[in-house]
C-alpha cells in the first residue's frame, strides 16, 4: 500500500512509541515536529478501538500513538503497536487428521502498524472515525493461532510429532499390505473364474461334440434302417437292440416300427413283447351292435399277462382276461406273433391285432356270448 506524500515518519515521535510513548508534553518552539496525542485521550479511544477490529483477534492493541494535523481539516497520522496474544504457526504438511506445523511467532511478538485516520461528527454528535491502515501487511508472514487451522496440531520436530509420524508409516504400511492381499485375492479369485470359464468352455465343447455325434451316429442308424436292401436293415437293428445303449435301443424299435419292411417289424413286435409282463388292451364298442356298449361298460380291462414269448417263432404263453363276465375271466391264453399280426386265444374269446402305421397294434376281441368290440394296444 503506498504511503501518502504527506506523510513522513519523524524519528523522534516513532522512538517515542518504541519507548512506552513516553512524549506526552507539548512540544518546544524549536521543534519541527507537532507534539502527538496522549494515549487517553478519547480521539484516540476511538483509533485504538478503529485498529482492533481491522487486525485479525490474535493481535492485542497495545497502544496507539495519534499525530495532530498539520492542518485543521488535515488527516491524523497514527502509529499503533501491536502485541501478539498467542503464539502462531503455519502448516509444514497434511497427512489424514493430523497436521504438521512449525512455530512461527510466540505471544508477545511486537509489531508496529501506521496508518491515515480522518474523523467526522455523525448526526447524534458522537465522533466517527475512518482508518485506513498503511502497512497491514507486517502481519501477515506471522501465521496463524492453532484453533484457525485444520486439523489436529502436531509441532515438527516434537516428541509428539515423532510418534504420530510413526504411527501413520505403521498405517501405511499396514495399508499397502493389505492392498497387496486384497490384490492377490482378486487374482486369484480371477484365476479360479477363469479355470472355471475354460473347464465350463471345454465341457459345453464336448458336449456339442458329444450331441454331433449322437446325432450323427442316430442319423447313420435311421438311414440305414429306413433304406438299403435288407439284410443291410436287419443287421443294424440286431447290432442297435445287441448294445447297451437303451435311448438308440428304443429309436431302432420305433424306426422298424415305422418301416414298411415285415421283417424287421416283426423283429421289432418281438423284442416290444419280450421286455413286457403285462401288456395293457384299450376296447371300443362297435356301431354295428348296440350292445356292445353296455357290455364294453360292464366288462371292465382287458389286460394281457405275459408269462413266456419265444422270439424265435412268436409262441405266446400266459393269461388274457377281463373281471366284468365269466366268460372273460382271467384265463389260460396261448397265441402266436407272425409278421406284423399278434393272436392270443383263451377259452371261449380271442384276440386279433395288427400293426399300423400309428405304431399301434388295432383289432377285434370275440366272445363267444358277447358282441364283438374294437381293440387296441400302443406300442410305448
């Protein structure tokens, strides 16, 4: 801030200040210089209370020294000084809460501030009074009291200072290792996802390869079956039912099933036959005989047990019945499979089915006193 042309320190009123202000009788003839104003006066009350609310609150006000005018309008000159009521620092660091600061001035620190003060009566009367302060900046390189800085105070170079320091590298440390597990888990743990990737990768891989040649090795058996000159059909279904593999088992039955060869239909009615016990048959009444509806209701199921089947020549053994009519119990029943034609004979009723192109085999159950009903047997 620049000092006005008007103003000029004189020596001997500035090392009056230094000195307690001790200059406060009038001055000789023969002095240059206008003598100053006492300290208790109230003009200067009123400076002294001017300076305090400009400076920050850590500056007491120790005494104001007020230069008269060399004019009656002119402004006033004045010297204030200035004591430190705290000892302040200024931040050498951060580290987390704490912060690291070195001493800069202790309580009592003295400073000197100049300044221009120009006054004025106010309408109630009372004596206002306007500063402007000429070298505010001497205080500012003194830092600051500890409750105006953040953080938790710790003084460089202090026992307490040497501790904390070592606990935040014990912190640090402590830190960085546990970055470094943590780190070392999620490798890991991205390993163990990626093996688990590579191991799923390569188990869906040899699924499909898997699926690929099941599927080829169906289409292979399907072809074969379906077309060809017939012993070229007969010997992979003997191959097929030979193995053990019941899933391409049960597709070689249902594709002979399906083929219009006999021969290898037969093959197949017989192996059906040989792995049943009990084979269940579905009856309908017939619309030609209008009793055969009551009787169909009252006759109940007619099931085929199956006690022994010689798959070299179709011979049947066991019972065929059903509990409705005397005539249609349960009974001894013999019958034979030729081609695609099944017979079973008990006494006094007979069984005729065929195969069709539905895979099941359709025909007529005779009773001797009952009317003739329609029967059928699905081939599952």
């Amino acid at each position: 801030m620049a000092r006005p042309a008007a103003w000029r320190m004189t020596a001997p009123w500035v090392m009056a200040l230094g000195l307690g202000l001790t200059l406060a009788g009038p001055l000789r003839a023969a002095d240059p210089a206008p003598a100053p104003t006492p300290a208790a006066s109230p003009l200067a009350d009123t400076v002294r209370h001017e300076v305090a609310r400009q400076v920050p609150p850590s500056w007491r006000v120790d005494a104001v020294m007020l230069e008269p005018p060399e004019s009656a309008t002119g402004p006033l000159r004045v010297a204030a000084r200035l004591k430190l009521a705290k000892p302040t620092y200024v931040v050498d660091g951060r580290d987390g809460p704490y912060a690291f600061v070195l001493p800069v001035a202790e309580a009592g620190t003295e400073k000197v501030l100049t300044g221009i003060a120009t006054t004025a009566k106010a309408r109630d009367g009372s004596l206002a009074v306007k500063l402007e302060l000429q070298n505010p900046e001497v205080l500012d390189s003194l830092g600051k009291p500890a409750e105006e800085l953040p953080g938790k105070l710790v003084v460089v170079g202090s026992e307490e200072a040497k501790a904390v320091r070592a606990k935040l590298d014990a912190e640090a440390k402590q830190r960085l290792a546990d970055e470094q597990t943590r780190r070392q888990r999620e490798e890991e743990l991205l390993a163990e996802q990626r093996a688990m990737a590579e191991a799923e990768a390569e188990r869906l891989a040899g699924e499909r390869q898997a699926v690929e040649a099941r599927a080829t090795l169906i289409g292979e058996v399907r072809t074969r079956l379906l077309s060809g000159d017939r012993g070229t059909r007969v010997a992979v279904y003997e191959a097929v039912l030979g193995g053990n593999d019941p899933a391409l088992r049960q597709f070689a039955v249902e594709a002979a099933l399906q083929s219009r060869d006999p021969v290898l239909a037969n093959l197949a009615l017989k192996d059906w036959i040989a792995r049943r016990k009990t084979i269940p048959v579905l009856l309908y009444a017939t619309k030609e005989d209008p009793n055969s509806d009551t009787v169909l209701r009252n006759l109940g199921p007619l099931t085929i047990e199956v006690e022994g089947f010689t798959a070299v020549n179709g011979a049947f053994q066991g019972k065929m019945g059903a509990p409705g009519y005397t005539i249609a119990a349960p009974a001894v029943a013999v019958g034979t499979l030729a081609q695609t034609e099944l017979t079973v004979n008990t006494y006094g009723c007979s069984l005729t089915l065929r195969l069709t192109e539905h895979r099941t085999l359709d025909g007529l159950y005779r009773c001797q006193t009952l009317p003739t009903l329609v029967a059928r047997v699905t081939l599952d």
